[in-house]
C-alpha cells in the first residue's frame, strides 16, 4: 500500500492561485494491478505542467498539484459524478476508459461504488480541502483571489473535439466564473503577441473546479486554461518537455499573471 501525499503545495502570498489538477503521473499499486498497459501508458496526463508553472514561484502565486494520475480520480469532476458537458463525450469521475476509448481496466476489475467512494474520500476530498483553504487563506489575506485552473490537452482528439484546437483555450464558464475585466485583461495580452492562437468559453468552457469555486461576487475569480500540449512538449512517448518550446509560452504566462496582479492591487 502506499501513502503518497494526494498533492504537492507551494504557498505564495499574492491573491493568485495556481490548481494543477490532472499533471500527476502516481497510480497506487492497489489501483495498478486492475489496469491495461494502455493505462499504465498515462496517455491522457496534462504532462509537466506543474514545472511549466513553477516558473511563477518568482511573482509569489500558490502552486497546488495533484500527485496521482486522473486515471485514479478525477479531480476537475464533480464528485457526484454528473457530466459537465451533457451529450457529449467525456470521461469520467473514476475514468474507464480513455481519452480515445481504450479501457483503462482489465476485465472485471472496473471500480464499483464502494471503491469510487474510497478514492473520493483518498484523494479527492483532500485536494479539495487544500483548495478551499488556500482560497480561504488569499481572501483573508486580499479580499478576494484569482484562481487559474491549469491544464493541457493533445492538439487533436478526435472523440472529444473536432479538428485542431487553439493553442489557449480560456473558460470561465460563460462568464459567470471570473469577473468580465479580468478576462478582458488576460485576453488583451493574448491579443497583443502572434505566437499563439487563443480563444475564450469554447469548447472547453472551465470544468468541476472552474465552475464550483468561480464565484465573482464572492471575491473568487476563476479563470481554466486548457494549453494545446505541443505548444511545449512532444505529444508521442516518451511525451518529452519541449526546452526549445516551453520558455515562449512561460514569457506570456507570466504576462498573464503580471496583469493580472496589477488588477488585484
Ligand atoms: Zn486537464
């Protein structure tokens, strides 16, 4: 049995909160057994992104990254496990399958009730827990908190979306997750480099965390990236970090954040 932690945290003093829900590689070996290789392969990781980030560390963000795989758990899914795109396709709380439907599990070794609870209670519950008291800690600190839910996804995937996504993907779930000038901020910056193809609440319109947490008249700003992964890294295995790619998208990155911030004090 192992106890790795659920999640790693950084914190840092500014109202800016960093969650990295799906970055983490970890499958407890009591989960592993019951798996295909096509699992054990971690396809569908939002892979390095917690180092992408850690670049932020020097503007004093709060960083909190997932230790274990979504395979395991899915934490940007609400934990009654109700879709967050209805009549789409999408995986699920405790994912049986594949972004490109492949099983994840061997025959008959599917979690049940009692073991989607389990994993809730193990994992779940207590990065959320870590979320809600960090939001708690910077609302204390600052009135109110911006919180950027940072993910990646492969360029193209064919069951999930049609064609090639934009590079930046933004959700603030229609808008009602972050106040309308923050994102106007965030999106002027966008607007002001050619390097990188953006667009703002379209396919990916912020999941679980986005929606839950996001709550403008409460002081609680938040604001999904969904980053196209060859934007800084290779997107075949060994799914290598790009160090020819990835500063680029870090100069802007923190644009975003210096914007941000400026809007915050
Ligand atoms: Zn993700």
């Amino acid at each position: 049995m192992s106890a790795m932690a659920p999640y790693h945290l950084t914190e840092g003093a500014s109202p800016i909160l960093i969650s990295v829900p799906h970055c983490g590689t970890y499958i407890p070996d009591e989960v592993l057994e019951g798996m295909t290789d096509e699992a054990k392969a971690l396809t569908d990781t939002d892979w390095h992104v917690d180092r992408l980030y850690s670049c932020l560390t020097d503007q004093d963000v709060t960083l909190l990254s997932a230790a274990h795989s979504r395979y395991v758990i899915d934490l940007n899914r609400p934990p009654d496990g109700q879709p967050l795109y209805p009549g789409q396709t999408e995986t699920a709380l405790c994912p049986v399958e594949t972004f490109a439907g492949k099983a994840l599990y061997c025959v008959d070794q599917e979690p049940g009730p009692d073991e989607i609870k389990r994993r809730l209670e193990t994992y779940w519950q207590p990065y959320h827990a870590a979320l809600e008291g960090q939001i708690a800690r910077l609302k204390a600190l600052h009135g109110q908190v911006l919180l950027w839910d940072a993910h990646s996804i492969a360029n193209e995937v064919p069951r999930l979306f049609d064609g090639r996504l934009p590079d930046l993907n933004f959700g603030t779930n229609g808008g009602l997750a972050c106040g309308e000038t923050l994102l106007e901020a965030v999106m002027e910056v966008a607007c002001a480099q050619d390097r990188y193809s953006y667009i703002a609440n379209g396919r990916f319109k912020g999941g679980y965390i986005t929606r839950h947490y996001g709550d403008p008249k409460k002081g609680t700003h938040a604001i999904q990236l969904e980053l196209a992964q060859d934007t800084y890294m290779d997107q075949t295995p060994p799914f290598k970090y790009r160090d020819d790619k990835a500063p680029h998208f870090q100069v802007l990155l923190k644009q975003f954040i210096a914007t941000l911030l400026q809007r915050f004090t």
